[in-house]
C-alpha cells in the first residue's frame, strides 16, 4: 500500500490541499492534549500542597514525573508506530489519556495523584512525535517550516488555556476540575483522529529491544528520583541517593553498551554521526531545560509569597502562552530566514527574561511577573521551528520517526531535570537564608529597640516572634527563587555559544 502521507504531500489539487489542512488541524489538536497536561497542573500546585499537607519538594512530583513518564515512553513511539500504525496508536492513546486525566481528579493521595500522572504522561508521549511525523510527511518539504509551525500552535494553545481555565476551576470548585476539564478536550480529538488519519504499511515490524528499553528506563528514572529527593535526603551523604546514582550509571552503562554491540538496538547509533542532529540534541536538552521551569516556580512563587488566589495566577501563567503564540504565528512568515539567527533570538528572550524575574522582590506586582513570563514564551516560540528545522536537516528519511522521538525525549529529560535542580536550589538557599537572618534576631541587635525599624516586630512576646519568622520565611524563600533564576540565566547562556557549530546553507533549506 501507497504511503498515505507521502502521497498527500505530493497532491497538488485543491482537494489534496484540504486534505493536508484536515490532517495538520486534527494533529494540532491531538498535540493541544500534550501541552495541556504538562501544564495544567502546574496552577493548582499550591492547592495540592494544602491537600496532602506537602511539602513544595513533594507535590513536584506530580509535574516531573509526568515530564519523566513521558521521556520514558517517548523514544518508543517509533517502534510503537510500525508494530501498531499512526491511527490506531493516536486513537488508544488518547482514550488512555482521558481515563488517566478521570482517575487524577479523583486521587485520594499524592501517590495516587502521581501515580495516575505518570500514567497520563505515559499515555500522551506517542503523541507529540507523531503528530509531527505526520505533519511532515503530509507536506513537502519547502513547507516544512511553515507547516510546524501551524502544528506547533497546539503547544502555544495548551499552555494558554490550561493555567486560563484551569486556574478559574480551581478557585471556584477544587484543583481536581484541573484535570475533569481535559476530558472533553480529548473527546474531542479522538473524534477527529478517527475521522481524519490513517494507517500506514510498515515494512520494518520488528521486536522491541526490551534490553535498551529497560536499561534506558531504569536509568532515567533512578536519575530523577535521586534529583527529586536530593535536597531532603542531603544528597550524597545519603545511601538512598548513593544507591539511585549506582542503579542509574548502571542502567546507562548497560544502554550505551548494549546498543552499541547488538544488531537491532532500541536506539541506533548511526542517529548520532550527523553533526546537526548531535548539536540540535544538545540545544535541544537546554531548550527543555528553560522550557517549563517558570510555570512550575511561578504559581508557588504568587500564592506564597505575593498572597495571589488561582485566578490571577492562571491568567499570568496565560501571558507566557501569549507570547508563545505570537512568536509562533511569526514563526509563519519568518521562517524562511537563517535558523541560526532565530536560535540567538529565542535563547537571548530566554536570558533576559530570567534575568528580570532574578529581580523580583517579596512585594512581587503581577505587571513585574507579566512582562518576563510574556518574554519567555515568546523566546519558547522562536526556538521551537529553528529547532525542529536544523536537527532534521540533514538526517536521512528513514530516520524520521526515531530521530523525531529522541528530539522530544531530549527535551522532556531537559525539561524534568531543570525543574528538579531549581526546586533544590529554592530549598537549599531558603533553608540558608532563613539560618543566616535566625543569627541576627537577638536582643543585641538594636533595629528591634528602634521603633521606626522594628514596626511591629517584638522579640519580647510570643506573637512578636511568630511574625519575625514569618516574614523571614517568606524572605528566604524568595532569596531561593532569586538564586534559581539566576540559574535559569545561566542556562540560557550556556546554548548561545553552541549555536555557532550548526551547519546551514540555502540548499539544505
């Protein structure tokens, strides 16, 4: 049988121009539920926290173990598509989703809640990947720019109207309608997978490397679990840490080994000779590392600190799916140019953004969190077309569908792992600060006998005290986030320089 997709691409009727439009809406919806539940949850996080009487360490489970079930599953799509086809994976994919979305909102427990995350995320995975294989294989290729960046608006969509919706949700009835509101959204789209795709024949139905899969799996997921309980476990000085950093190295050595000797690895090696993909792997991996990051620190940021309900906290959120939006709709007509140049472009965004949430204060004003959050998707925006555009350049065909699930598992890995650091340094430098002010609150300091320094702090009564230490806590937390901000700077300054080794010409173009 025709490839379906391929066929399409070269169909230049009207109706095979309707057809490619049906095809790219249809998978632009289907990616909209991948965007959405990686940040849908992120609005309720401080409600969440209050539920399960959480810490802000524990209750960041629920967003990076969604991130790093996705990751897992990710690199399978490619074998998941030949051994079952495009539509009948996208269509039992997205019926998962929707059940595991159900089963979030009625979790009992944080172990529940991120036990049905990881399914949910194990569930959208294939999609993204997919999608985008479809989209390029549904377009010629002088449209490719043009196309991604239409598909793409399913990822600018997802992180508008979750926080949005989601945020009003969650202040009018609980967090758990965060999730009941993803239900309809994937009706909707496994109505219109099963109207508009279609199966391809694969030759290649091979047997998965369950050895790779596995190694690969257990790898990442000691990995994440020794980032996520680093900071409260004090890191290596704890076994429980010592031991996830063996089982990790273990599970990558056992990986790399494996796939580097066996005739059909999981991942093939030959993936990495071309230089372009190598380099857009590695800005890849930063470009989900400054991905996500502001939308988890952001709403605990607000509510903490600032005192700011759901609401207002989703609509700010909202504003980074703006930017992202706008920067994708020029994606547009301004793909045409040198990617390079969109890259320093989209990086610098990243950095400047940072720097300017690095210089926030306690009395934080929503326009002051507005205008970096704005900036940093627009950054987001003008990364992701670039991106897609030189890692896949140059790579072979046939390598599509495998190069396409490594690309986004890169990211998501970037994603969970920066989202991890930061939370540490939050709590690192939070616990430092708050020790430092505790030396200074004794009767010899003589702030506290002036009364226009002291106000209405008293070290003499119970309640003085309790108010001290409030506001100290509050400082010190956001002494955390300032530190991790800077971090995210650095981050974003790391991939400047890397851009420089990215091949491009016309005739690639």
């Amino acid at each position: 049988m025709a490839d379906y997709y391929q066929t399409l691409a070269a169909d230049t009727s009207r109706a095979g121009e309707w057809r490619r439009w049906a095809v790219i809406g249809t998978c632009t919806l289907v990616c909209l539920l991948y965007a959405m539940t990686v940040t849908v949850a992120n609005v309720a996080l401080p409600q969440m926290q209050g539920t399960f009487s959480s810490t802000q360490d524990q209750v960041s489970w629920v967003v990076t173990m969604n991130i790093v079930a996705t990751a897992v599953v990710t690199p399978m799509a490619g074998w998941l598509v030949a051994r079952f086809g495009e539509r009948r994976l996208i269509l039992f994919s997205v019926l998962g989703f929707a059940i595991a979305s159900l089963a979030c909102g009625v979790a009992q427990s944080l172990n529940e809640l991120v036990f049905y995350r990881v399914l949910q995320g194990g569930f959208g995975a294939p999609l993204v990947p997919i999608t985008q294989t479809i989209v390029q294989s549904s377009f010629p290729r002088h449209r490719h720019g043009s196309a991604i960046a239409i598909w793409g608006m399913g990822v600018v969509l997802g992180p508008v109207i979750a926080p949005t919706v989601g945020g009003h949700l969650s202040e009018l009835y609980n967090w758990r309608w965060v999730f009941f509101m993803m239900v309809p959204f994937s009706v909707i789209a496994f109505g219109c997978a099963w109207v508009v795709l279609r199966d391809r024949e694969h030759a290649d139905r091979v047997g998965l490397d369950w050895v790779g899969l596995i190694a690969l799996s257990v790898a990442i997921a000691c990995f994440q679990l020794g980032l996520d309980r680093g900071e409260r476990a004090d890191w290596f000085q704890s076994s429980e840490i010592v031991m996830y950093a063996f089982v990790a190295a273990l599970g990558l050595y056992v990986f790399l080994s494996h796939i580097m000797t066996t005739e059909k690895p999981f991942l093939r090696p030959a993936l990495f000779r071309d230089r372009n993909f190598v380099v857009g792997m590695v800005l890849t991996l930063l470009f989900g590392m400054l991905n996500f990051t502001p939308m988890t620190l952001i709403p605990p940021l607000l509510n903490v600190v600032g005192g700011y309900p759901d609401t207002i906290i989703g609509y700010v959120l909202g504003m980074r799916g703006v930017g992202t939006a706008l920067a994708f709709m020029s994606m547009i007509y301004v793909s045409r140019f040198d990617p390079r140049i969109l890259l320093l472009i989209g990086f610098c965004c990243q950095a400047i953004a940072g720097w300017q949430m690095a210089h926030l204060g306690v009395d934080v004003v929503l326009w002051d969190i507005s205008g970096p959050l704005f900036l940093q998707g627009f950054g987001v925006g003008m990364l992701w077309v670039p991106l897609t555009l030189v890692t896949f350049a140059t790579l072979k065909p046939e390598y599509l569908a495998e190069g396409s699930s490594i690309f986004h598992f890169f990211r998501n890995m970037g994603s969970s792992i920066h989202i991890s650091l930061s939370i540490a340094v939050v709590m690192r430098m939070k616990q430092s600060s708050y020790s430092e002010m505790t030396s200074r609150v004794t009767p010899f300091n003589e702030s506290f006998s002036l009364p226009w320094s002291a106000g209405a702090w008293d070290i003499e009564t119970t309640k003085g005290i309790a108010a001290i230490s409030k506001e100290m806590g509050r400082q010190a937390i956001m002494i955390g986030y300032i530190d991790s901000f800077y971090f995210f700077v650095g981050t974003a300054v790391l991939a400047i320089p890397l851009i420089l080794l990215v091949r491009w010409t016309k005739q690639v173009h």
